[in-house]
C-alpha cells in the first residue's frame, strides 16, 4: 500500500517547496494539499471539526494549485493533488485551464480531489446557494472533463453553459486527472461517486470496511463496478494495525496527515511517518 501526506499549509508553515521536496526523498507516494479562498469573519456555520473555535490555519490557506505548480517543479515523482478543492467556488472553464496546465508541467501527476464544501458563507461570497453546491460540484466537473476531451467543446447544464470552445493546454491523462470525492460515508456521497467520480476519498477512514460495502451497493445500483475506483482514506493518523487494516480491505493509497507548522515540526513528523513505508 501507498502511502501520502497532506498537511493544510499556511503562510506561517514549512515553505511548500521544501515540504514537497522532503515528501518525495523520504518515498512517500503523493502531496495533497486543501482549498479555502478565504473566511468570512462573521459566521454562522460551525467549524467541521466539531469544536467551538475555527482553526487559525482555515483563513491563512494558499491557493493549492499554486502551490502544487511551485511541488511541481521541485518533484519528478509524487502526485500531486488537492484534498479537497471547492470547485463550485470555481468557474469550470477557468478551473480547468489551470488544472490541465498543472497536468501538463508535472507530466501528468494531478489528481482532483473534490468536495462539496461545509462553509455557507465562504459559499455565499461566491454566489454559490448551500443546497445546490453538490449538483454545481458535479456539474462543473462534467463541464471540465467535456473540455479536456472534446477539441470543440460545449456544454449546457443548469449552472454552466457555453458554446462550442477550444481550450488547451489539455491534461495529458487522457480525459483528466482521476476525480475523488472527500467526504464522509454516506449512502448520498456513495451515489455520487458511484455515478460519475473516480473514487472516493473518506476523511479519517473510520468504519472503513462498511464504508466499502455501501460504495459497493452503490456501484451495483448504477451497473458500475466498484473495483474500478479508488478508495483513498485521507487525513489519517497512522498506527500499524490500522494500516495493515487498511491494506488487508484492498486499499492501494492512505493519506497520512501531518500538523500545520514550521520545518522542523513537520519534517519530525514526517520522518517518524516513514516508518510506516514498505
């Protein structure tokens, strides 16, 4: 089994050139990196962890195709992926100029992790309506598959509609980068992710095993076979018995976490993450 980081950088953290490159020497297999434009500061939505105090690191994120693109550079190997990226929060004809061109510079080594989004206000500031965010995720996603495959593009929906457009740079994976939902278990994410992703991403990777016996009835409801997508548990904490849990179920990549701060807190932690490595 594979195993990743994803850290949520800030502006105050390791510099994410040196983490990328710490991640690929120590053989780690992949870098993910989260997404928030920004925090409104007056809110009402709780944070989504539960606590009473949203995390200082929430308003201080980077753009994590910039940064990604800044991995990029420094790598040759790991993937390099978001976990996960708000692109109801995107035009989908933007977002995926700058995803095929990512593809592109790193010789294909995207992945597209998506989410639905938990913040109503960040939301709002994007002219984006809470209940309709997961058919705008699924919407845009379509809409930027049709113009990485299509040399004349169009597309009409509900929420993106243009008329027949070239757009390149296209990714070199042939019709784009893998898409993973990150969410939690849940027969409503299993449909999604039965119906038209890549694979699913779920946080924390709790109750793993009838997480994957749902996504399964799932893919059997659309006549899709659930050996085709990935399941990528993200944002885990490491021990050896959960791991072996992990690749004992058939999972070919766990994203570890390590904490948002300096260098040397987070190449620690990374250091004592490799001994998990094969």
């Amino acid at each position: 089994m594979e195993l990743g980081i994803t850290v949520h950088l800030t502006d105050q953290s390791i510099d994410v050139r040196d983490l990328a490159i710490a991640v690929e020497e120590r053989g780690f297999h992949s870098l993910y990196l989260p997404e928030h434009t920004h925090i409104p500061t007056e809110r009402t939505t709780p944070p989504p962890d539960g606590g009473e105090f949203l995390a200082d690191g929430y308003r201080r994120s980077p753009d994590p195709w910039v940064s990604l693109t800044a991995a990029a550079v420094v790598t040759e190997r790991i993937l390099l992926g978001t976990g996960v990226a708000l692109v109801a929060q995107h035009h989908p004809i933007s977002q995926a100029k700058v995803v095929a061109s990512l593809d592109v510079l790193s010789d294909g080594r995207v992945v597209l992790g998506v989410g639905y989004g938990w913040n109503r206000e960040e939301m709002v500031h994007h002219g984006v309506d809470y209940a309709t965010r997961r058919d705008r995720v699924r919407e845009h996603v379509a809409a930027m598959r049709a113009l990485w495959s299509d040399d004349e593009a169009e597309f009409h929906g509900e929420f993106v509609d243009f008329e027949p457009s070239w757009s390149w740079p296209v990714p070199l994976q042939p019709g784009g980068p893998p898409v993973l939902i990150g969410g939690g278990a849940g027969p409503r994410i299993f449909r999604e992710v039965a119906s038209w992703a890549d694979g699913w991403m779920p946080v924390g990777g709790s109750r793993l095993q009838e997480g994957l016996d749902g996504l399964r009835l799932a893919c059997d409801d659309c006549g899709r076979d659930a050996d085709d997508l990935a399941v990528v548990p993200f944002g885990t904490i490491p021990d050896q018995g959960k791991l072996e849990h992990y690749e004992s179920l058939g999972i070919a990549e766990t994203v570890l976490r390590v904490p948002s701060g300096g260098r040397d807190e987070v190449l620690f932690t990374l250091d004592e993450h490799a001994r998990f490595l094969g």
